[in-house]
C-alpha cells in the first residue's frame, strides 16, 4: 500500500507535509494541473511532494503570462481583513519554502511615502489595512528615511510607512523551483501542451485531451490565469475575468542599492531585483491614450517597439530622480502582461460546482498567494476536505453551470 503524508499537518503552520497514513485505494491519484504559472507550479509541487501522481500542463512553458510580467511583490496590503489573513499565512508559508527550496526571496520590506498632504491619506490608508495585525507598519520620518535606504532620494516626506514583512522575488526563478521540485516527486511536465477538451463518463472525470494526445486523469485543477476561462467553458461553467493589462520596465543589471520595494509619490513602485535590476512601473495600466486603446481592450502587444522604448525609458528616468545611484542604468526591456483579475478582486479557487474532478485556481495576486493555494488545494483535493479558510472564495459565487454532455 503506498503511503503519503498528510496535508492537513501543514495548515496548522508545520514545517511541510508531516504525519503518514495510507491512500484509500491501491494507487495515488492521477491529478493535471493546468498552467506552470507561480500558481500552478507551487500546487503541482505541494500535491506531488504529498504522492499524488501529477501532470503539469501548459500552452507555452514556465511562467510564460502573467507571472513571468508580476511586479512579484509579496504583500499583505488588502482593505478585507479576511482576505488579509489569507496572505499573512502566505507570507509565512513562503518563509518555509524558501528554507527548503532555496526561493532566493529578498525580504527587504515595503517603503511607501507621499511628498505633499493631497496624497497622505493614501499613504493611511494603506496603513490602516493591517492595522490589527501581528505585523502593523511602522511610520518614519525623513531621518529614518534616510537611515534605512541611504540610496533615496525621497524628496519631501509628509507621511511615511515601512513594512517590514514584505519581501520580493524572481517569479520566472521561483516557478522553476517549484516545478524542479514537483518533477523531484515524480510530476510530469508537459509543455508547450495545450488542453483541447475535458472528458468526462457518467458525470466523472476520466481525462483531458491534448494536441499530444489524451491523458487519463482522476481530477483537474485549473490554474492557468486568463486562460481559465476558456478552459472552464469546456466544464459548462461561466467565469469572467476582468481585462488588466500592466507594464514593467526592466533595467539591465546595476550594482546593489537596495533590497526594499518602493511606493512614491506619482503611482511610481519600483524595486532591485537580487540580479541587479531595476524593475518599475509608474502606472497600474499603460496609459489612456489613443495608441493604447486595443491594449487596454484586449490582450495584444505593443504595436512597435518604439513605443516599449519610449515607455520603458521614461519609467526608469522616473525611478532615477528617487534613486540617483542608478542613472545610467539602461533599459533591457519594457514587459507587458494581463493580470487574471476575477471581477470582485477575491481570489476564486475550490471545486467547480456541479463538474465532479475539477477545481479551480485562479487570482490576480498569484505571486503572494501562491504557497498558500498550494497547500489548501492539496489539502482538499487529496483529503476530500472543504476548508472554511476558503468558503469566500468558491467559483459558485459567479456563475450557474451550463449544461455539459458527457459520454454515456
């Protein structure tokens, strides 16, 4: 009889996967985890280090959409005091899987600030969401500025926080480690692979077709980003992501000066990444302007690479008048990513209501979430459980099922 250690000793905060005890039937099951984005990898990595037999499915490769173009800030700034403590366990979940799988994570912390009384209250607001915390912000002044990131340049200071608990990472480096893990516990790894069609018999799941061929599988999790609605269709089940394009410009490597994100005055965020770059945006989206309409309709590139330029050296001149040890610094490349942002901002994950096998993953702040997601999915998809960690956020919350024709 094979055995597997249990998911549920890790929730309470454990060190990983820790009890043993016996699978149900003769064989751990044969569970497709669709897309190798941060979120998918940490949940093929968590359920194949649990012996579940694990297939890893993807269009493209590695982290290829939205991962690959997240900022990759580690955070737990969110209003919703629910959805907070749901990334706080996060958090430290992460702390765990950077012992034991070397995630290079830079825990450098969140500096944010504003220049003038017109924008402190933001700079409150997003103190006061973790406000009643374990791990409260602390307010600074220009000196203690000056003390802890002797690089800024700040300019004026009329309100000031620092989190120390945050931390950055390199999301294409970080989804490598989980997926190398995975195939260390025996996962599979199928890319470019893309899904055609989910088979079910008498109401149960039995596989997934590809352009490679069928693949036998007892249950499916559906994690690929934007992508996930499409594959949802193929269930009968409606759900709706909100277009969110977003760019970052990307410096090449320069020596370090700092291990801290940055919130500044003018929506500027920017951080040093652990190889020496800089990465930054000055907006959530690329700017309303004519040439950008079809971007900020539908996911498509940039309609030249002089508009990249144009774009990605303006943000790091930007960057440059709070971070002057960098000018000089030279652009490498402008990303530009669509963010799976569900339309309430929660994230959705859980099984899919009325299509037995399937559940479903997907949020838009995957790179915080991700060793989270891993556990919990793992924990009910490998011991039948239905964690109330997660009952805000149920995929039923969006949308009825859609009749589905399944073999006879």
């Amino acid at each position: 009889m094979i055995q597997r250690r249990s998911v549920l000793g890790m929730l309470a905060g454990g060190a990983g996967l820790l009890a043993s005890r016996a699978w149900a039937s003769a064989r751990p099951p044969r569970i497709g985890v669709v897309g190798a984005g941060i979120v998918g990898a940490s949940i093929a990595c968590h359920l194949a280090e649990a012996g579940a037999q694990v297939t890893v499915f993807d269009r493209t490769g590695p982290a290829a959409g939205a991962t690959r173009n997240s900022f990759a800030w580690i955070n737990a700034f969110v209003a919703d005091a629910n959805y907070r403590d749901l990334r706080l366990r996060s958090l430290l979940a992460y702390h765990d899987l950077d012992r034991r799988l070397g995630l290079g994570i830079v825990w450098g912390g969140y500096l944010n600030w504003a220049n003038d009384a017109a924008h402190a209250g933001q700079v409150r607001s997003n103190a006061g969401q973790l406000a009643g915390s374990p791990f409260p912000v602390q307010w600074l002044n220009a000196a203690q500025i000056a003390a802890l990131s002797p690089h800024l340049a700040p300019g004026p200071v009329e309100a000031a926080i620092y989190s120390a608990i945050d931390g950055h990472l390199d999301p294409l480096g970080v989804t490598q480690r989980f997926l190398a893990a995975a195939r260390g516990h025996g996962a599979q790894l199928r890319y470019p692979c893309e899904l055609t069609g989910i088979d079910f018999r008498h109401g149960r799941l039995t596989g997934v077709a590809t352009k490679q061929g069928f693949v036998a599988l007892d249950r499916l999790v559906v994690a690929a980003g934007v992508d996930t609605p499409r594959l949802l269709a193929l269930c009968g089940f409606t759900l709706r992501l909100r277009h969110a394009p977003g760019i970052l410009a990307h410096s090449k490597p320069v020596p370090e000066l700092t291990r801290i994100i940055y919130d500044g005055p003018g929506e500027l965020s920017f951080k040093q990444m652990a190889d020496g770059r800089i990465v930054g945006t000055d907006s959530p989206e690329p700017p309303d302007l004519p040439v950008h309409a079809g971007i900020r309709a539908q996911p498509m590139d940039f309609p030249d690479s002089a508009l990249r330029y144009l774009h990605g050296n303006r943000i790091l001149a930007k960057i440059m008048t709070l971070l002057p040890d960098a000018r000089g610094a030279e652009l490498e490349w402008l990303s530009l990513g669509f963010r799976p942002m569900p339309m309430d901002d929660l994230p959705v994950v859980g099984s899919v209501p009325g299509v037995a096998g399937v559940h479903v993953a997907v949020t838009h702040s995957g790179v915080t979430l991700a060793p989270i997601l891993g556990r919990y999915v793992t924990a009910e998809l490998l011991d039948g459980t239905r964690l109330p960690a997660l009952e805000r956020y149920r995929p039923e919350r969006f949308s009825p099922i859609e009749p589905r024709s399944s073999a006879a």
